[in-house]
C-alpha cells in the first residue's frame, strides 16, 4: 500500500536501513512531540543519531544522555552535535512555574540553574513571551557547553577537530531553525579552564 513514504520512492529502503548506520550528527532534542528532527531539517533516516528528553537537558549525571553521547562520539564518530531546543517550550514554563511537579522537579531545576547565571538579562525582560523563549535560547547554550565538558567530545575534537557543537531553536509560527552561532572553539577554551579533561 503506498502513502508516499520513503520505501515507496525506494524500493532498497529497509535493505539500505539493516546494513547499519554512519551518522554524521548527533541531534540533542526536546520531547515535544512537534519537533521531529528528520522532517524539520530535511535529514534521511540514518543521518542522525537521535536523543530527546524534557527540555532538551544534557544532564552530566544523566547516564542516558552521557551514554549517548560516548556512542555517538566515540563509535559512530559524528561530525556534528546539534542541541535544538524550541520557543514557547513546555518545560522551560514549568521549570519557571512555583508547584510541585513530583519527580520533575529536580530535572527542571536544571533550567531554573540556567534562569539563575542569565538573572540580571532575564529579568531585564519585561515581556513574559519574550523572557521564556530568551530562556530556551540561553537553556540551549548552556546544554552546548555540557555537550563540551565530555570527555569524549573534548578527546575527539583535540585528535580530530569533530564532533563541532552547534546550539539551534525552532519556531513554530515560522518553521524555522535559528542558529544561536555557538563559536565551539572559543566555548571549549573557556571551558577548559575548570572543566579540562584533556592529559596535559
């Protein structure tokens, strides 16, 4: 039956699909259920490797998100990690919401961390809108920068010059990804600072 899915256009598509994967992004995501990240940047199945949580957190006691990350870095060899958060997301409110959301608390408090090191820009912020989808953004750069405190990726980047951090945002009243302009090696020398990972 077709319905203009992929293995309709090709007829190899499951074949293609078993003989393994060689990614070359990492896509860090949020849950949403809107933010499909093949459709919304054009990628083919095989082309991503995918993780997605509450907020698009990269947590380092995460095992999860950890564990991700030294696959896709170490074994798959990606190229490129996106961490692509979304304006008007549900968790960053929550995370700024004063109720008891049980075993999100402590998940969201992270978010309340990032609200916290941005307090003075944040609260400059008049507009409610316009505060929170500030806070996604600054919420993804922080992420990037947990993306570069890895071992993995510090190790990768210092043998191989990748995986390169990218920090995007989606919108959905317009269907487009900004691209926050994360400079991954001028973040990795601040970083290293305090977070060096690296044998000296």
């Amino acid at each position: 039956m077709g319905d203009g899915s992929n293995q309709d256009l090709d007829p190899e598509f499951f074949t293609k699909l078993s003989e393994g994967q060689t990614p070359e992004y990492l896509w860090i995501g949020c849950s949403d259920s809107r933010i499909p990240a093949e459709q919304i940047t054009g990628l083919e199945p095989g082309e991503a490797f995918i993780h997605r949580n509450i907020a698009n957190l990269v947590c380092n006691i995460d095992l999860n998100s950890m564990s991700v990350i030294e696959y896709a870095v170490r074994h798959l060899k990606v190229k490129h990690i996106v961490v692509c958060g979304h304006y008007g997301c549900g968790g960053v409110k929550a995370a700024m919401t004063p109720q008891d959301l049980g075993i999100l608390n402590p998940w969201l408090r992270n978010i309340r961390d990032v609200y916290r090191l941005h307090e003075k820009e944040l609260d400059a912020i008049k507009n409610e809108e316009e505060r929170y989808n500030r806070l996604v953004e600054l919420n993804v750069v922080e992420q990037c920068k947990n993306v570069i405190k890895t071992a993995a990726v510090q190790e990768s980047y210092a043998k191989q010059q990748y995986p390169v951090v990218h920090g995007w945002v989606f919108g959905f009243r317009d269907g487009l990804l900004k691209d926050l302009k994360i400079d991954h090696e001028a973040m990795l020398r601040d970083i290293q600072k305090i977070y060096n990972l690296m044998e000296s």
